[in-house]
C-alpha cells in the first residue's frame, strides 16, 4: 500500500471501531509515500528520522482520536489533514523545546483541530475513567504511554522502561495504544464518558 485511498471507507471503518478500526489504522500506517513526507518534514525542521517515524506515529493517533469525536469535517483529504496535523505537531514541539524558529506562514494550521496534551484538559472524572482503562493494558504499557505523553523521547522511554533501544520502544509504544484502542472499544460506558469532553 503506497498512498490512502478510499477516505470514506477509512472514517466509517474508525468511527465502527473494533477489529475494522484496527485495520483501517493499519492501513493508513501503511502509506509509506505519506510516512516518507512527514519524516522528510521533521528532517528539514531540525528533526532526525526517528522523529519523522514518531511524528507519523502521532499524528495518526491525533487523526483517529479527530474522527472519533468528528472534528475531521472531510474539507480536505484524508492524507493532507493528517499531514496538516503532523506539521502541527511538530510546531508545538518546537516551540515548547526553543529548537528552531520556524518561518512559515502557520495561520493555516489554525485551522486543524487538535487536542495536544497540554490543552487538554480532562474532568476529574474523565481522568479517572482513563487510567482505569490504562489500568487494564498493564503497567508495562501504562508507562510507556504516560510517558510518551509527557514528550520523552524514544530513548529515554527505553531506558527508563528497560527497553534495548528506542526502536523497541517505538514499536512497543505502537503496539501499547492498539491494545488500548481495543479496551476503549470492549468498554462502550467507559468511551461514553471520555466523549462528554
């Protein structure tokens, strides 16, 4: 698979959840064209491969949490909006570390709705709910993805985990928030409380 085809096909597959939402993330995973841009992004903006790879990364977890809660409104292809939020992402990222100056005109990007982990701001009760469900993916799992969410790198995640390298902590990270994807949807009372945001 070289590019995303059939958007339409992939927003209902997410949106169903369960076994065709995994493959339509799969999927768009696959499109090695897509994944080679936004790496050739990161490189280009004082970024390395394994940020492009971890941007990539990202960036579909934004784009699938964006047609979940059906703030992709389909204005743009499928690819293009979650370059757009890739490209997002690695502007905040940026901004926060002071490694760059980044001269592009970004009033476009105003227009990508995402929730970075800074902005977003979860009821007492939402948080609850979320670490019951980060609960029930194993500790192991749990760190992984709390920190990659406080923005450690690859590296430190591996060594702070006990992983060979950044690389395995890539893939287990990868293979984390499949497995909570998948009690997100065994857990339909829990995901309706996550919405309510």
């Amino acid at each position: 698979m070289t590019s995303i085809t059939n958007d339409a096909s992939l927003i209902e597959d997410i949106k169903l959840g369960g076994v065709k939402r995994q493959k339509a993330i799969a999927m768009i995973y696959a499109d090695s064209k897509l994944k080679s841009q936004v790496i050739a992004f990161a490189t280009s903006n004082s970024g390395d491969s394994n940020d492009g790879i971890d941007l990539f990364h990202e960036g579909i977890i934004a784009l699938d949490d964006n047609i979940r809660k059906d703030k992709y409104r389909g204005e743009s292809s499928l690819s293009g909006y979650l370059y757009s939020i890739c490209r997002f992402i690695w502007l905040n990222k940026l901004k926060r570390n002071k490694r760059m100056v980044y001269t592009e005109n970004e009033s476009e990007l105003d227009q990508v709705q995402y929730d970075t982990p800074e902005t977003l701001s979860l009821a007492d009760e939402q948080k609850q709910v979320l670490n019951t469900l980060l609960d029930k993916i194993g500790s192991k799992c749990k760190q992984i993805l709390e920190l990659w969410k406080l923005s450690f790198s690859m590296e430190e995640i591996a060594e702070r985990v006990g992983l060979g390298n950044a690389g395995i902590a890539r893939r287990q990270r990868y293979n984390c928030y499949q497995k909570l994807l998948k009690v997100v949807d065994e857990h339909a009372e829990l995901r309706n409380t996550l919405k309510t945001n």
